[in-house]
C-alpha cells in the first residue's frame, strides 16, 4: 500500500534537544535500499506557499499557507509499505519525528470506489 508522508517542521523544536535523532541522510539511504521510499523532497518554506481557491469561477491566490498553525510542512515522501504497521514504523525512524511531527495518508487504491 502507498501513503504520503508529510515531514512537519515544529517552530518550538531547538535542535539538540534530543541527541538521540536520526541522520536524515542515512534514513533516506536505508528506506532507498529497501524499496520503500519511492520518492521525495524537502518543500520551500510555508511563506513561499500559493493557496489556490476557485470561487463563482474567480481565481483567488492566497500567499502562504491556508492553514493557521504552527506546524508547517517541510517536505514529503511516498512510501510503499505492507500495511499502516510498517509505515508507522518507518515514520517513527524519520528524523523529524523526533523534532516535528510526521503525518502518514493512504492512498486510494486504484481498485477501490472513492
């Protein structure tokens, strides 16, 4: 099954705080060798986010981010797990759980009605 991993950065995190993170270069390299991390990239700050929104056929653009929170997204990758069990497990491994926050999403199977 594939999900989306999306890598959230947390601005109350100060690095160091927990010596025991993970190398992300090594996580990559592990879930690369694997075949599990299919892909994935780092995403520039949320201040250089566009929200787009269509509304009685307008066109609206929204620098940043839509959503008010704190936590933003840093980057993200797609994995190809047996279940939730091994994506939460490689979830766990990424560096940024530790000093952020990783959210895992299925995706739709294609076989499935939405």
């Amino acid at each position: 099954m594939k999900y989306l991993m999306l890598v959230c950065t947390d601005p109350d995190y100060t690095p160091g705080q927990d010596d025991g993170a993970p190398d992300v270069e090594d996580w990559v390299t592990e879930m690369d060798g694997k075949g599990i991390r299919l892909m994935g990239n780092r995403t520039r700050p949320a201040s250089d986010a566009t929200t787009v929104r269509v509304r009685d056929r307008q066109v609206l653009l929204t620098d940043g981010p839509y959503a008010e929170t704190k936590d933003q997204i840093a980057g993200f990758d797609i994995l190809e797990c047996a279940d939730l069990d091994e994506a939460i497990d490689v979830a766990s491994r990424h560096p940024m759980a530790w000093a952020g926050m990783i959210e895992l999403r299925p995706f739709w199977p294609d076989d499935e009605d939405q």
